[in-house]
C-alpha cells in the first residue's frame, strides 16, 4: 500500500481552490450591476470569494516551527 505525502494532497487542495476562485471571479465579472444590499446571488459569490481567498492564503503561509533558544552542537 503506497502512501502519499501530506503535501501532495496539500497542492491539490491549493490547486482546486485557486481553480474555484479563478470561477467564482469570472461569475463577478459576468454578473449585471447588482442592487446593493439586495443582491442573494453576488452577495453569495462576495462571500465564496473571502471564503476561498481565506482558504488559499491560509495553505500558502509558512506555519510557524518553535526552535530551541539554545542551538545544540552536533
């Protein structure tokens, strides 16, 4: 039984999610002049936008590793 590494299913998941904002942003684009505040649908792809924006950048940053104050010889 092969096991991939976690970070392989990590770039899929960062691909698949720029590739739902690269959708989500041409639905913005094509969508007619929205009446503000009464909007449901662009109100909902606004917020799908943060979502995946949220999401993306969340994959992308370097998680913080705690060292030693004190590195060891060796």
């Amino acid at each position: 039984m092969s096991v991939e590494p976690y970070e392989s299913k990590l770039e899929t998941a960062l691909t698949a999610l720029q590739s739902a904002m690269t959708l989500v942003r041409a639905d913005i684009a094509a969508y007619p002049t929205p009446i503000s505040g009464c909007d449901q649908q662009y109100i909902r792809l606004m917020a799908d936008q943060t979502r995946l924006s949220n999401a993306i950048r969340s994959l992308q940053a370097r998680p913080f590793v705690a060292t030693p104050r004190h590195l060891e010889a060796g």
